[in-house]
C-alpha cells in the first residue's frame, strides 16, 4: 500500500538485501478478492503514535473475506477488542515489537488454525456487522419510544 511507513521500509528492504518483500500499490476494488485469496493471513499495521480509535477499513474486508488477522495497532483502538470478540487472529500494541514477533511465530506456528480463525472473523462479522443487522441497529437508535417522544409546545 501507500501507507506513511512505505519509503522507509522499501530502504530498510534495500539495505538489508531482503528479496522476500514485495510492494505493490492501491488494490483496485475488482482485484481485491482474487489478492485475498493468495494470502494466508491479513496483516493490519498502524504505528503507535497514530492515536485513533477507528477500526481500520482492513480489519472489515480482512474479516469478511475470511482471513486470519494479525493487527499492530494503539492500545486504545478499537480493532484489538473485536479481534477478541470475534476471536479470528491475534492483535498486540503495535510498539510492543516483542509481543509482535511472537503472535507473528505463533501464526506461523499454528497455521493449521488459520482456516478456522478465518471462517470466525467472517462468521462474526456476518452476524455483527451485515448490512441488515447495521441497518436495524440504526433504526432502533433513531426512532424513539412511545414513551421517550418529547412533549410539544
């Protein structure tokens, strides 16, 4: 991708003479599903001074493309406690580069539980977070109850 961190780890990748990283632009839409499909695991980074909560886009289209996910992210995002929920993968602070490697080892390790971390995140997203269920979650939030309508003047 493009993200903040690609110039300097391309030069990390040519000073170390690493031949097994490959860069590659924005993933037009249209491609992104035969891209998931040759991959064993989503990997979702931000770096630990990027401070928002918001749950990366990465985490969404990781989950319902029924991938494992292993996120780097802040200690107050939002991504690391539905990665639990929904059990599909593994998530540390993204400047605990310890805890990094291990879950990185632990993938690796347990590859034969990737296909079931996967099919977790997709069933959890698919019951959380399809179209419908968001969209009944909306309406409920929207209109109120009979007895909470406000009194006109």
């Amino acid at each position: 991708g493009d993200g903040t961190e690609r110039a300097r780890a391309q030069q990390r990748t040519r000073n170390e003479h690493m031949t097994n990283v490959q860069f590659e632009d924005f993933v037009d839409p249209s491609e992104y599903p035969a891209l998931v499909k040759e991959v064993d695991c989503g990997l979702v980074c931000l770096g630990a001074r990027n401070r928002t909560p918001t749950v990366p886009g990465k985490i969404w289209g990781f989950m319902a493309a029924g991938l494992p996910i292993l996120a780097l992210l802040n200690i107050q995002n939002e991504g690391i406690q539905i990665l639990r929920d929904a059990a599909c993968g593994y998530a540390c602070p993204s400047d605990d580069l310890d805890a990094a490697e291990r879950l990185t080892r632990k993938l690796y390790a347990d590859r034969a539980t990737l296909r079931t971390l996967g099919q977790a995140g997709r069933a959890y997203a698919a019951q959380h977070y399809a179209k419908r269920t968001c969209i009944d979650q909306l309406e409920r939030l929207l209109v109120c109850a009979p007895d909470r309508v406000p009194a006109t003047v």
